[in-house]
C-alpha cells in the first residue's frame, strides 16, 4: 500500500531509519513503531510498545474482515478515517459521540465505550485519550462479555491512565500497549494507520 505515502513522509521514515538506533523490535512491529514516531518526533516510543503474541496478525485479519474500529475520541477516528475509507472501509464509531450523556458516575466517553463493546464485543478498540474508557472496555473483557480482536491501548496523562494499562495488561485478549503515561490520539491512530499499511 505504498501509494498512500506521500514523498515528505517516506523521506521523513528514511530519517528515522538513520537515526533510531538499537531496538529489540521485530520487521512489523518497527513499521509500528516508525509510524509512531514520525507523527510525535519520539523515539522513546521505540522502547514503549508492548506486542501480546497474536496482536499484529489478529488486527491485520480483523482490518481485512472489516470488523468495526471503535475509537474512545474523535481525534482517533480524525487520524484514522481517510486510510480506513481508502482501504478496507470498516464501520467507524466514536465512544464520545456514540451517547448524548454520560451515565451517573461516569465520563460520557465511557459510557460510550460501554454501549459500543456491548454493541460490538469483536471490534478493534483504540483508545488513544481516556483512561476511563479503557477500564470500562477491561471490565467488560474480564466480565466475559466482551472477546475484542485487537485493544489499542495508548492513553496519555496521569490519572489511572498507567492503572488501565496494567490492567489490560493481564486480559488474554490481543493488544498494543503504550507503557507508561505516554500516548494520545495520534499514537493509537498512527498504530491502527501502521497495521492498514501492513
């Protein structure tokens, strides 16, 4: 799919190539990686991602059957819809807007995330902004209701936000993890973006 590169972002990855340094990272998980990395200048990124043994393959497949990709924010589904339209066009939601309130006690992009596992137990999950939305989606895989094909865990900041990592962490289910307070939207769309050009 190298038609979808344009020349900045081919020269832009050349560079990275020189300069990224020693890594641990297998051919498919460097293109992950790399994708990362040119759209946040990071190269500790290199050193952040966690690959459960079937993640890159079970999303690839799931890409290719056209399962439905659930974002936690919309700047996730931004980043994502063009490649996704211009390639295998899966159904696209956003857990913010899938609901017009949040429910009492909860953040509205939970509440999302909540109807949409339950509406989609095998989508691909990537969340690239709120923590909550990722223990909501946690609770719903360890409560047996919910069997993702992939879970894009990437959210920034502080709150629970390592908390909800460590806890995707321990579920037998496929998935990327950021590790630590590092993330955000343009993380986890540039992996999904990363498993299309796969």
């Amino acid at each position: 799919m190298k038609k979808f590169e344009h020349p900045i972002a081919l020269e832009s990855f050349a560079m990275i190539d020189r300069e990224i340094g020693p890594h641990t990272l297998n051919a498919q998980e460097y293109a992950i990686a790399r994708r990362i990395i040119h759209s946040t200048a990071d190269f500790e990124f290199k050193d952040l991602l966690w690959f459960s043994p079937t993640a890159i393959e079970s999303g690839i497949n799931a890409l290719h059957q056209q399962y439905p990709i659930i974002t936690d924010v919309s700047m996730v589904h931004m980043g994502i819809r063009n490649l996704v339209t211009q390639t295998f066009n899966n159904p696209l939601w956003v857990a913010v807007e899938a609901v017009p309130e949040a429910e009492p006690g909860k953040t509205r992009t939970e509440t999302g995330m909540l109807q949409l596992a339950r509406q989609f137990p095998k989508g691909i999950f990537a969340i690239g902004n709120a923590p909550t939305a990722l223990l909501a989606l946690c609770e719903e895989i360890e409560q047996g209701r919910v069997q993702p094909t992939l879970v894009i865990g990437a959210p920034v900041g502080f709150v629970s936000v390592v908390e909800s990592k460590s806890r995707l962490a321990q579920l037998a289910v496929p998935q990327i993890i950021v590790k630590g307070r590092k993330g955000g939207s343009p993380v986890a769309a540039a992996i999904v973006n990363a498993l299309i050009h796969l």
